[in-house]
C-alpha cells in the first residue's frame, strides 16, 4: 500500500518540536539517519523533491523530506 503519512503520523514519529520546520543538510542527515554525502547523492538523483535551493545553500522542509523518505 502506498498512502501518505498524516502530519500526526509524522510529528509522533520524531519530536517535531526538536526540529525546525526547514532543515540544513546536516540537520536533514541526522533526522534521516544518512551520512550527509549520502543526502546529496539522494537528492542529485532526484529522490528529494524537498530539497530547496535558494542561491548557494541547500534546505529541506521537514515534513516533505520525511514524506519522500518513507516512499
């Protein structure tokens, strides 16, 4: 089955609150449990459409991330 997690599913899933809703790589590679060159190879071959990036650094939103994670 291939259901999205629910916002409630998430947050209980992790302390939310430990995590800021928009996330650094390193902050991203903690909360998935990935070294952070593993995230970039992750993102460069498109499985995070989470990722943002705005001029040089690179963001997550949380909850995406975790979202796309789980697939």
């Amino acid at each position: 089955m291939n259901r999205k997690l629910a916002a409630r599913e998430i947050t209980a899933a992790f302390d939310a609150t430990a995590w800021p809703p928009i996330l650094t790589p390193d902050e991203a590679a903690r909360l998935l449990r990935l070294k952070v060159s593993t995230l970039y190879r992750h993102v460069s071959e498109g499985r995070y459409a989470a990722a943002v990036k705005r001029g040089k650094p690179l963001r997550f939103w949380r909850d995406r991330l975790v979202q796309e994670f789980m697939r």
